[in-house]
C-alpha cells in the first residue's frame, strides 16, 4: 500500500509545484486531476494537458515524478457521465476517453469519474442508461490497458434537492456497477454519512476495491435533530451544505482509520490510499491546505508498512 494525494485541492499549482512539494513531504503517489480547462466546479483542477498531450509531455511527466520518488496512482476526472443534455453528456465521455488516452501513455492503471445522474429522471431510467453507455466506455479502457473505477460519493449537490447525484453509493449499487465492467475508489467518508459502516464493506467487495480516497467526516452535533438525514431544506443556498456533517481531513473526523487500514490490508489491498482534501477548515489559502495535507500525512502514514 502506498499513500498518495488527489491534487484537486491546489487547483492553482502547476503539477511540478505539488510533485515538488509532496515528495518532501512524504507522499509516494498523486492521483492526478486532468478536467479541461474550462472546468468550474470547486475541488477540480487541470494537472495535465489531456488535449495533445503527447511522447514528449508523457516522458516529461515521468520524468518529473521520477525526480520526486512518485507515482500516478490514477487520474481523475469526476464528472456526470449521465447528465441530462445530450451536449454535456457527450462532451464528458469524450474528454473522459482522452483522459484514458493519456493514462495509457503513462502507463497508469486507472482512470477515476462517477456514473453520475439525470437528475430529471428515476433511478431505473437512469441505471438503465447507464447499462448503455458504460459498456462502451469501460471497453474503450480496457483495450487500452486502463480500468474505470468509480468513487462512491452521494454527489448530493448534483440534484436540486440534495438527493444522490451519483449511483454509485451504497453496496447494493456497487454490485450492479460491477456487472458493467466498473471498479471501486472507496472513499469511507460518504458511507459514513448515509449510515453504512464503511469497514464492513472492505471485505465483501476488496477484489473490486483497486485504490482507495482517504477523507474523513464530522457530524455537527444536534443538527441532525434539526435538518434529518436529508439536511436543509427551507434555507439552502449552498446545494451542498446539508447543515449537519461536513468532510474533514483524516484525524479529524470520525472515520477510525487503524479500523480501516487494518482490514484494507487483511484483505489484501495493495494500491494507493488517496488523500482527497476538502477540509473547510484548511482550506481557504495554499498554505492552509498544504497543512491540512500535513495532518492527513501524519496521522495514516505510521499507519502504512514501509
């Protein structure tokens, strides 16, 4: 097991900037954001030029990662690959297969998104799109040597009134993913939320768990009591402020992360563990983050075997 970092959070970094940064700092592998420049939604970044990226961009990029003693664990690249216009929806899956182009240029095992929602629409329609559409793209990956792997964050902000935007959730989602070819980047922050015990999962399902995101969550005591479990609803202006649990960096929530390093490795998980930043309270500035970063590394990284 290796602990890596998504570079979403520093956004306006070059990736030669964090490489630098996070080898002295002690991390082995970056789990890489490449959405297109004209992206706009916080905690996406554009790390590598997807579009003409070529021989001599991937052998500078090795070679930069190399000087740092890191790796590409993934590249990311978290959109709605179900979203209702016909434009967007296309636009996605075809910046998501250059994303998998490049992934094969730099010999990187996986490519990072969500199935996504048509949030106008049930969830039997939209899982049956999903059933016409995924094939295809996974296909397309695989016979460039690349596995998708979907997160399984709710994605509540995706649909007007914070339902799950993403369908890929719970166990019982997964295992209908699964049967389109898809794997999992298991994030143990989002079960945590919705109810699920997110060690319980790790056993039933680690021959599909191929990389994994380190966040952590806090529940705000008393305010479940106020909102309920589908949070906010009369004053909302934030789609994604439920009001009563918000993402922390690891150590500072109430995911029990020797629990869950302890049964990635009884289970024999042998990829990257990611931290993904967004820690409103390190947030806001570089250097915030970088030190929310920090106390993510701190408190996994005795956690890991040398």
């Amino acid at each position: 097991m290796k602990l890596g970092m998504l570079t979403a959070c520093l956004p306006q970094l070059s990736l030669a900037e964090i490489a630098s940064w996070a080898g002295a700092a002690g991390y082995q592998a970056l789990e890489v954001a490449a959405w297109p420049r004209t992206g706009g939604r916080d905690f996406e970044a554009s790390h590598l030029p997807v579009t003409g990226f070529d021989d001599r961009a991937a052998d500078e990029t090795r070679a930069l990662l190399g000087r740092h003693g890191l790796d590409i664990s993934a590249l990311a690249y978290y959109e709605n690959n179900l979203h209702p216009d016909p434009g967007r929806r296309a636009e996605i899956h075809t910046h998501l297969k250059a994303v998998v182009d490049v992934a094969q240029a730099l010999d990187v095992p996986y490519v990072g998104t969500f199935v996504g929602r048509d949030w106008t629409r049930p969830v039997a329609h939209n899982l049956g799109e999903a059933q016409k559409i995924f094939p295809e793209l996974v296909e397309y990956a695989g016979e460039r040597g690349v596995r998708i792997i979907i997160e399984n964050c709710v994605m509540e902000g995706w649909h007007p009134d914070g339902y799950p935007g993403n369908l890929a959730y719970s166990p019982e989602l997964w295992e209908w993913m699964f049967s389109l070819g898809l794997y999992l980047n298991w994030d143990p922050s989002h079960l945590t939320w919705i109810g699920i015990d997110p060690v319980t999962t790790i056993a039933p399902y680690a021959d599909k768990i191929v990389h994994a995101q380190a966040k952590d969550l806090q529940i705000l005591p008393g305010k479940v009591d106020r909102y309920g479990f589908f949070g906010k609803a009369v004053q909302r202006e934030d789609p994604w402020d439920t009001g009563w649990w918000r993402y922390r960096v690891p150590g500072r929530g109430q995911v029990d992360w020797n629990a869950v390093v302890d049964a990635l490795y009884e289970n024999g998980f042998t990829g990257t563990l990611s931290v993904e930043h967004e820690d409103p309270v390190w947030s806001g500035t570089e250097e915030k983050v970088k030190t929310g970063l920090e106390i993510a590394h701190r408190t996994l990284r005795p956690l890991i075997v040398a």
